[in-house]
C-alpha cells in the first residue's frame, strides 16, 4: 500500500515543524501549507524553504479563501493541523473551522488530526475560567469534525518538555532556576511529559494506522510519568546543585491569577489543573483511547532524565 500524502497547517511553529521532520523522515511524501499571511516573516520563509530542500511540497492556500484550502485539501490523504492555541503566542484553535468545511467539501481526506496535543479537552469540561477557552474551543472543531464524518485521530500530547521541563514546571522562565524552585502543593501529583520530536514521531506513526481511527491517542508512556518532585530531584543529581523549594499551597496558587494579564490567567488555571489536579495521570486510558507506547514500542521515546541534560 502507497504511503499516504501527507499535509501539514501550521508546519512553520512550534510542534508542526517537528510533525514536518517527522513526516520527512518516516518517509511520507510531505506537503506543508504556505500561507500568504506569512508577509514579512522571514523566519517561517526559511523554515519553508529548508523542508523544501529536505523534500517537502510547499503548498499555497489562504484561510480568507476557502476555494485555495478546497484545492490543497483536495492533493493529500491526510491533513494534520498544528495551529497555535497557546495564549502567548497566537490562539487560532477555531480558524480550524474553516478547514474541516474544506476537508468536507474536498470529500477525498482519510485522516485528519486536529490541532490538540495537549490536555484531552473531553476530560476538562470543569475547567476554570479563563483558561477552558481552550478546551471549549477544541471540543467545538471536535464537534464539527464529527458531524462532517471527517476521520480523524486527536492526539493528546500532554506537557511538552520545552516548555514545562527545562523549567522544572516555572511559570516565569523556560531554563532552570538557579536557587528557589516554586513547589506546587506537595510536589507528588504525577503529569506527563514529552520531548517535542517524539510528539512528531508517535503523531505521524498514527496516521495510517487503522487502530486509532476516530480514537484520542494519548502520548503518555509509562517512564515519562513523573511528580514534580521527581523533575527537580533529577535536575539537582545532574547540577549537582539543591535547590530552595517553596511550597505554593493551591490557594496562593490560584489567587495569584488576580491582576495577570489575559495569557498569564489561561496559563495558571493550566497549570493549576495538571500540578494540583493531576489532571493528566487520574484516569485509565480506555475505550475509545490507546497509548502510544504500547501502539509502537519500537519508538524509543526520550526520558526526561536525558531532556534534561540538555540544559546543564
Ligand atoms: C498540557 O496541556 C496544555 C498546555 C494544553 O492542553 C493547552 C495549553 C497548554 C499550554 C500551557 C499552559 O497554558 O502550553 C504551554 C503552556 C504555556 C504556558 C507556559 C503558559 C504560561 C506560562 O507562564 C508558561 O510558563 C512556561
């Protein structure tokens, strides 16, 4: 069987550049959508023109025409869409509509992943205000999808390592601190962690695979698993170094909201859901679910142990 076309919405940013990586590499003719909003971007250009060089099809259509989208759509078999829905960088999560219309007018798409990897909104209906726009607002693409009978994979991808790990889970930096770490309540409520090329690798390892057709695919593997107590014990053996731990009972926690700007509220109610909530790691993964490491345990995923040598 031919390998599927591939298309890629959102291959310039953060995760779809590694789906893009990936795809290249699992061997899937790729094809990355360019977008004439793109202007002076100089950055996503050269990214675009280096998958170019590694293979890629770069593909133009706007999402202000809804005929160039028909058209891109209409070329592939699977359309995998990244489109930013972090608060501080752009969140664009219903623009998607736009697409899903394209993909039902096309009619030709065996697969489409929406952009999720992150929590699984289907579990976050108690969400707090104002970060549950962002699940709101997956369950309406999700929901629109499957009144299209589009097929489809979501994949949750948990905590992506670059911006929860390297940080030790702070809230204020990207990098380790370097005296006091910041305790959420005891420390001990597990979340789920994952280097951003492995969310590439297991996402595109999805999309020909009959096992997650119209299922959530959880990217949680089992080593991955881990308090964050754990991620600062490990730092501290790599530095050589303890650090001054200051516990933030959930109270302080989420009163602290208070007087942040927009971004800062959704990112605290997040954080508030994984670290005192455990909202990532209190539930089995069943019917209508898989895991990915059990899916494909030929992937060696990356254990944060290693991601976090990184930044020694
Ligand atoms: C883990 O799942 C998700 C994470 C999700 O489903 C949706 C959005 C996220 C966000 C986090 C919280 O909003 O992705 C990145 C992270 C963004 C964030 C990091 C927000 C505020 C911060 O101060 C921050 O510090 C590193």
């Amino acid at each position: 069987m031919a390998k599927s076309k591939v298309l890629v919405v959102g291959g310039t940013g953060y995760i779809g550049r590694r789906i893009v990586k990936a795809s290249l590499e699992q061997g899937y003719p790729t094809y990355v959508l360019q977008r004439p909003e793109i202007g002076l971007d100089v950055d996503k250009v050269q990214i675009l023109l280096s998958f170019k060089k590694q293979g890629a099809r770069l593909v133009e259509g706007s999402f202000s025409d809804i005929q160039s989208l028909i058209e891109v759509v209409k070329q592939v078999d699977v359309v995998i869409c990244t489109m930013s829905g972090v608060h501080f960088r752009s969140h664009n999560i219903l623009l998607q509509l736009k697409l899903v219309e394209a993909i039902k007018a096309a009619g030709n798409v065996k697969r489409f992943l929406p952009s999720e990897f992150g929590m699984d909104p289907a579990r976050m209906e108690h969400a707090l205000e104002p970060g549950r726009v962002t699940f709101d607002e997956k369950m309406i693409v999700r929901r629109a999808i499957e009144e299209a009978n589009i097929p489809h994979t979501y994949v949750s991808a948990n905590c992506f390592a670059g911006y929860f790990v390297g940080n030790l889970c702070q809230m204020d930096r990207l990098t380790p601190p370097k005296d006091k770490v910041n305790i959420y309540g005891d420390g001990n409520v597990k979340a789920a962690f994952m280097d951003e090329d492995d969310v590439g690798t297991y996402t595109i390892k999805t999309i020909d695979d009959p096992r997650t057709l119209n299922k959530t695919v959880f990217l949680r593997p089992p080593e991955n698993i881990l308090s964050q107590r754990q991620l600062v014990e490990n730092w501290e053996k790599l530095s050589g170094k303890k650090l001054q731990k200051v516990t933030i009972p959930q109270e302080d926690f989420l009163a602290s909201m208070k007087g942040l700007d927009y971004p800062s509220q959704v990112g605290v109610g997040h954080f508030f859901h994984i670290f005192y909530e455990g909202c990532l790691t209190n539930f089995e993964i069943g019917e209508g679910a898989e895991e990915a490491s059990r899916l494909y345990p030929e992937v060696r995923y990356t254990r944060m142990e290693e991601f976090l040598k990184l930044y020694a």
